[in-house]
C-alpha cells in the first residue's frame, strides 16, 4: 500500500525525472513538483448525511468537492478504505432518482446522466463533473457538489456512509500537460500515470432504526 501513497507514487517519480518526466528539465520537474504539492493542498471533499434514519426512510446526501481540472469523479461508496470500497448499495440503501451534479461555474450538469444508454435507469452512485476550471494563477482550485436522494436500509443497525473524490493533480500546472498528435491534452504522467488522485470524506455513522 506504501507504493500508492503520492510521496512515493508520484512526488518521488518527479523528482528522479522517471518515466514521462524524464524529457522535462530540472527547473520545469521542480515547478510540476511545486504545482501538484498546490492541488494536493487545496483539494478537498466533505460528505453530509443525516445521522438517523428510520428503516426506508428517505433522505439527500451531499458530496462536496474541490480540486482538479477538466473531468473529476465522486462515487457514493460505505467505507473510505481504498481498494475495499463498494457501492452504497451493496448495504441495503436504494438510490432514488438520479443524483443532481453542479460543476463550477455553478451550473446544474446533466452530461453524465445523457449518457446512459436509452432505457437504462440513472439513479447511479457516480457522477462524472465535466468542465472544472482551477487557476494555478489565484490559487483558486474548481469546486463541485452531488446530492444524493437515498432510501435507508431496511434492516436496522448502524451503517457507514462516505464518498470518493477522484481528480488529477497535474492538468492545472504550465508544465503539467503534453499534447499529442491529435491535439488531446494529457496529463504529465499520462492516462494511467501517477498524477491520479482519490479522496475520501470523513464517514458519516448513520443510525437506522
């Protein structure tokens, strides 16, 4: 697990000039450095969910994130232990509907639920929030929310409820992106490269009963 940590999986990849930054000079690997210690810093996700539910009560849930550029992810899921997480409903919750999802600029976004193949239902755990804009310039990192409506678990007990922010760490930087021959601009590290980042809120306890 060590090797996932961003010290490890990425900081030190930019400061040996490893991999995809190998072609990068001395000063640009340390201005990268410096820009994605900035997201990592300035990034952020906070969870808000009732603390008590009767059994098939109805509630909102709201995720609350910060940080990125372009397309970020946030997954309602019922622990923040990496690699372990699941889906909320694999513990007995239902997702109502389709979650709402507003981007920066303050805007309702529905991009993520068009997509969704005619006929398929949309009240999905994830939302994908396109167009976020952070500003390296004024430190000013995109801010975004996801509400939720879910239907509590039918069977009574105490259930854990959190959300995780996926984003990118390097797309806000000057010298954070490449462009490739057909005009795509790419993070640094590249599509599967160490720039990913995922974020856990803080778990809410919620009492069904």
């Amino acid at each position: 697990m060590a090797s996932q940590v961003k010290e490890t999986k990425h900081y030190k990849a930019i400061e040996d000039g490893a991999g995809p930054y190998a072609q990068m000079s001395p000063a640009d690997r340390q201005k990268l450095l410096a820009d994605v210690k900035l997201m990592d810093e300035l990034a952020g996700i906070t969870l808000s969910a009732p603390t008590s539910l009767k059994p098939g009560q109805e509630a909102e849930v709201t995720a609350n994130v910060k940080g990125g550029q372009g397309v970020v992810g946030v997954f309602l899921v019922d622990t923040d232990l990496r690699f372990q997480a699941r889906p909320l409903q694999g513990d007995g919750w239902v997702i109502v509907g389709s979650p709402k999802i507003w981007g920066g600029d303050g805007k309702e976004q529905t991009k993520w639920l068009d997509s969704r193949a005619p006929g398929l239902h949309k009240n999905l755990n994830s939302a994908i929030i396109f167009d976020q804009k952070s500003d390296i310039a004024s430190k000013k990192v995109a801010e975004g929310k996801v509400v939720w409506t879910v239907k509590a678990p039918q069977e009574p007990g105490t259930y854990s409820i959190t959300a995780a922010f996926h984003f990118g760490a390097e797309k806000w930087s000057p010298v954070g992106t490449v462009t490739t021959p057909t005009g795509q601009v790419m993070a640094r590290g590249g599509p599967g490269g160490p720039s990913a980042r995922v974020l856990f809120a803080k778990p809410v306890s919620v009492a069904v009963r």
